[in-house]
C-alpha cells in the first residue's frame, strides 16, 4: 500500500467543493457516468483499429445502490485504469484542474451551475469516502484499489478484480441521503443520461401484475444509445421524429407540427432536431424547452444565448461539444463560435420554412396561425431572418385566405390605391366589433385584413417600414371615404359657420373624461347611407398606445387619454334635417388686418341641443362601437322606447 498526498496547494479543498457547488451537487452522476461511456467508447475505438484483441463482452454501464453499506457505485467494463494512470489523472492532474476551476469561479457560483469540467473530484460534493477500484485492458496491468476519505490524503493498493473496467464507490454523507433512494437515482438518471451512447443500467425492469409492482429478471435501461438525432434524417421517417418528440417530452399530447433536423461539421460541430410545436396558450410556452447536449450527455435547457431568442419557443435538442460549457453567461454571448451557432440556426430554420412554403402553400397556410409568432417575432428581432421570411410570412384576410404581403398588395392593388398613390391595406383586430365598418369597405370592394395577433402592430409598422408606400389602416379609424382617398370626394353644400354650429351643439353632448376619454367632433359629408354619426380612431394615436404597452420610453403615448373622433356626416337627411333648425344670428367681431383692427360681421348659427334625437345618434355611434355601457345604456334604451 502506497499513501500520498493529492496535488494540491490549500489544505482541504473538500469543504470548498461542497460549498460552492452546494446549488448544482447533483450533477456528481452526470460526470461519473460520462467518465464510464468515455472509457468504455475508448475501448471500442481502441478494438476497432484492432488495439485491443478479442469480444469486448458486456459493455453497460451499472448504476447501484447499496442501502445498508450506503453506498452508491457506478461501475464500467471500460479501459480502465493501471496505478499509474489513478495517480497522473486522478492524484494529480484533475485535481489541479478542479483547484483552477474553483479559485477562477470563487466568486459567482451561478457560473458553476451547467458547468463541465470539475469531473471525478464532484463525487466528493455528496461523498465522505470515495474509492476507485479499475483494471486496465492492458495486458499484465494488475487491479488498483484508491481511496480518500475528503482530506487531501488517499491511499492506493494492489487489489484482486476479475472484469476489466472501473468501479466508482460512493460512501454518502449522511447529509445527502436522498442519493441512496432509488426514485432520486433514477430521475437524476432520466434527466442526465437519457440518451447516452453506451447503456446504463439501473436495477431491474418493473412491471405490475395482479396490482402489485413485481420485479422481473431484466435489467432496467435507462437509455436510447442511438436518439435520432444522432441518426442520418435519411434514414428516419416522419413517425420517427414525432416518436422522438414523446422520447423528450413524454408529458406533452400533442404532435409537433414540424422539424427541422440539423447537422453541420464545419466550422463547428452540431446536431439536433428542431420541433415547431402547437402551441395552445401562453402557459405553455415555457413548458417544454430546448435541451442542450455534449456527447448525447445532457447539459442543460437554458439555451437562450446559444439559439436566437424567438427560437427559444420551440422544442427539441441540440447537442454540440463546440458549445463552451464551463463559462458565464455573459462570456458565452460574446463566444464567436457561439454566434455563428446562433446565425447557423438562424438560416437553417429560415430555409426550412421556405421549403415547407414553396412545396406546400396549402398545407404551410393551415399552420400559420400556429408558428406566425414565431416568425413575427423572428422578423423582428433579426434583419436576417426578416430578409428570408418575408418570402413566407402570410398575411390572412376575413375571408380566411392566405397571401405573402407581395401577393395581397397585388391582389388589392386595383381598388385600395389612393390619390397620392399609397397602398393602403385595411384590417380589423375585432371583425365583431367593426362589423358596420366592414360592411361598408366589403360594399365599395375592399379587403379587409384580420389582425389580431398579439406581434401585429409591429409586424404591420415593420412592413410600413420596409415598402414605400404602403399603409395599414384599421378598418375603424376613419370613414371610408376617408381610409382610402380618391380624388377629392364630395362636398357638402353647408358653410363653415353652419357645420361649426352643428358641430358644438354634439360636442356639448358628449361624454368627456379629459383624463381617460376624449371625444372629439368632425363635420364630414360621408355617403348618404352610412351612419348619421359614428365614431373612428386616429391609426397613430391608437398604435402608438398599443406599442406602448409593450415598449419601453413610449409611455408618454401610454399616459394619454383615449381619443375618439365623432364624424357627423352632413351626407345623411337626418342630420341635415338638423341643419335646417339651427337659428342664425349676426355678430360683429373684432379683427385685426394688416396691424390694424376691424370690426366685422359674423353669422353664428346654434341648434338647441334639447333635441332627443340628437343624444339618441351619439348613444347609436357609441353602441356602433362597443362603447355604450351600464348607466348610459340603460337611458338610452329607455329612450329609444319612448321615442317609438
Ligand atoms: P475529465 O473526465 O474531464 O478528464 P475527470 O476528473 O473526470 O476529468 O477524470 C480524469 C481522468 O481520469 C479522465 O480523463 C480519465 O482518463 C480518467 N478516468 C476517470 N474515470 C475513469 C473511468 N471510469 N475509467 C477510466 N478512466 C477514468
């Protein structure tokens, strides 16, 4: 028996161990079990360029728990390892690699967390012993035995072991229990190790009979050695990717509605399988995320500086040893291989859609609901995949059809250009509630967009911004005559005094709340059959306060009230009707000209604005538009009773 001490420079790094990985210390297993599939893959490569002779023999990787001795053992029939190699890589280097590690991250012990690299030295974070016993492949290599109780002393021996392999045996700390209970084992192992190359077992496979749990004499794999990712997309059919989808996610019912497998080898290495999923609601987003791979070891599903943010919505894996995992956040972000990462999925997800579009555009528009926040949310945030998806991103009008915004603006090029040579697409966000308005485009030949997506108002000022041009108009922000103008539209025959009369007589009805709720009124020849009034919103006004509830430095637009125009269309015989009532008086006013003042005479007309009828077309207008409620309501549909 040889004793020694472990190359390091404090006096017990044990303690430090366990302090700053206390958050992270399950992922002990994870680096013992990777250690075990690296030795025993580097004896099949070592057996294929014919290193090693003869049958390999089983090659699992054995997981145990031993209650009474209170240990937990992960044991390989992989190389193995002689006394000198226990004492270079166990005594010596990797333990000046953990002490690197930890001086380098003292400090930020999230950065720990998702890290690789502390390796063999972790099982000490829930171990107060830990022993090595291995059997090199090589030839006349005798069997080592190791052992370290936690203080930087450990002792090595000749021992007697008659596989070939690695066995790691954990002495738990009393504190760490839950590490001899097999459920915890077994999640840890479903969670790390699902899909490593070389099969791990974990007891024997259970099954119930007759009520009860019932052991049986197979052992319990926890592992899909060969994942599809891992598989040529050749070789695998749609059922396989949707099979996988459950393999990653077995609590989730839906299918995916596509994938998108990827596969690069330069300048870096990366491989995965990316899932658009049906997404039903908003709790659903974050529920099922990307998880990240090394080697097929899992590593994490925090991926949000590695894949674009918009592409954090969808599901899948990604596995690359590229990937720089024992470093911050902050640093992975400015990683280079890192960005071209991020660009490479970037391009490949944006080619898959426009493959899916060009070679189905039926079948790509009944999935656009579902993946257009996607790509919205793609267009933007990223000029590059904005550029790509401009080619696929549709546009769905009320009738329920779909056009690429190139197409659409051909298909309402004929009717919807106005005077000064704009498009001017119209939409509504609430067919319902702008049911009149609707109407009324429909009847001069119009399309009308449905925009009701929660990314729509950025999307539509986005494709303003991009396209000369071309203006969305919601379908309720002015009389229709108004939304698209033609040549300069008909006149009425009133003077300006007579309309301005007309127009404070209603003002002095309405509601205003100057706080919350601003009325303001406009006297407009609108057709002879539209509304006598109705109500319309400014489009800027309006989307300004909508962006504002999402932006940051907008809340002055936020902060403003609400405003509405009230159009009193002087086209229609009731409000003309109203014209010819008003009373007329002179008035002389003072003015100045040319630095002089004059008097001059004016004609003021006034409409006694006890009218009923005239309280009764603003309540209509309200109601048109959904504003119309509680007390306001109830009079007017006492009013309207009485009228009759
Ligand atoms: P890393 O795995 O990152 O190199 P570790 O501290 O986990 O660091 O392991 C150090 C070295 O010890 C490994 O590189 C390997 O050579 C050897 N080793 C560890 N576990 C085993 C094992 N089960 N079988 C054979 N060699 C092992």
């Amino acid at each position: 028996m040889s004793k020694g001490n472990i190359g390091v420079t404090s006096d017990n790094i044990f303690p430090v161990i366990k302090k700053f990985l206390y958050s992270d210390h399950e992922i002990f297993l994870r680096e013992l079990i990777s250690n075990a599939v690296d030795a025993t893959t580097k004896l099949k490569t070592l057996s294929s360029v014919g290193e090693v002779k003869g049958d390999l023999g089983d090659l699992r990787v054995r997981v145990a728990i031993d209650k009474k001795k209170k240990t937990l053992t992960v044991s390989d029939h992989g190389i193995g390892m002689t006394a000198e190699e226990v004492d270079k890589f166990i005594n010596q280097i990797a333990f000046s690699g953990a002490e690197e590690f930890l001086n380098k991250y003292k400090d930020k012990t999230e950065a720990i967390i998702g890290h690789f690299g502390l390796g063999f030295y972790s099982a000490f974070m829930v171990s107060k012993k830990v022993e090595i016993f291995s059997q090199s492949y090589k030839e006349d290599a005798k069997a080592v035995h190791w052992s370290c109780d936690g203080t930087p002393e450990y002792t090595m021996e000749d021992t007697i072991k008659s596989e070939r392999g690695t066995d790691i045996v954990l002495h738990i700390d009393d504190e760490f229990t839950q590490y001899l209970e097999d459920a915890t084992i077994e999640g840890l192992l479903k969670k790390y190790c699902k899909f490593l190359p070389v099969e791990i077992a974990f007891g024997k496979k259970k099954e119930w009979k007759d009520g009860k749990e019932v052991e049986l004499d197979e052992e319990n794999i926890i592992n899909d050695v060969n994942p599809a990712w891992t598989r040529k997309p050749a070789d695998l059919k749609d059922e396989d990717y949707d099979k996988f989808y459950h393999e990653l996610y077995p609590m989730q019912m839906d299918e995916p509605l596509f994938h998108i497998h990827l596969n690069v080898d330069y300048p870096f290495n990366l491989t995965g399988i990316l899932y658009f999923p049906k997404i039903k609601s908003n709790l659903d987003v974050h529920r099922n995320k990307i998880q990240l791979y090394c080697n097929q070891v899992y590593v994490t599903d925090e991926v949000e500086n590695i894949v674009p943010e918009y592409l954090t919505l969808l599901h899948g894996v990604i596995d690359s040893p590229d990937i720089p995992l024992n470093v911050s956040r902050s640093y992975l972000q400015s990683d280079n291989n890192v960005k071209k990462i991020s660009g490479y999925i970037t391009k490949k997800v944006a080619d898959k859609l426009a493959e899916l579009y060009k070679a189905d555009k039926d079948e790509f528009a009944k999935k656009w609901d579902d993946i257009k926040m996607f790509i919205q949310f793609g267009m933007l945030t990223d000029e590059k995949f904005y550029e790509k998806a401009v080619g696929f991103a549709l546009y769905k009008n009320l009738d329920g059809k779909y056009a690429t915004l190139e197409e659409y603006k051909d298909q309402v090029r004929d009717k919807q250009v106005d005077k000064d040579g704009n498009l001017v697409l119209l939409y509504t966000n609430d067919p319902d509630a702008h049911y009149t308005y609707i109407e009324r485009a429909k009847a001069k030949g119009y399309d009308v967009l449905l925009m009701d997506g929660e990314l729509d108002v950025h999307a539509m000022s986005q494709a303003e911004q991009k396209s000369e041009k071309l203006r969305f108009v919601r379908i309720d922000s002015d009389t229709i005559e108004n939304l698209i103008k033609k040549e300069d539209t008909a006149k009425d025959t009133y003077s300006d005094e007579q309309k301005e009369g007309l127009r404070k007589a209603f003002e002095n009805l309405l509601p205003n709340d100057a706080d919350k709720l601003k009325y303001y009124v406009t006297c407009e020849a609108a057709a002879a059959d539209a509304l006598p009034v109705f109500l319309t919103q400014n489009e800027f006004m309006r989307r300004m306060k909508e962006m504002s509830a999402h932006q940051q430095g907008m809340s002055f637009y936020g902060q403003m009230p609400d405003s509405y125009n009230l159009v009193v269309n002087t086209a229609h015989p009731l409000i003309q009707e109203l014209v010819g009532k008003e009373t007329s008086e002179e008035v002389q006013e003072e003015v100045e000209k040319d630095g002089k003042k004059e008097t001059v005479t004016k004609t003021v007309y006034t409409l006694a604005n006890e009218d009923e009828r005239m309280k009764q077309l603003i309540d209509i207008a309200l109601l048109a538009s959904g504003q119309l409620k509680g007390e306001a309501l109830a009079k007017f549909v006492n009013r309207s009773v009485e009228l009759l």
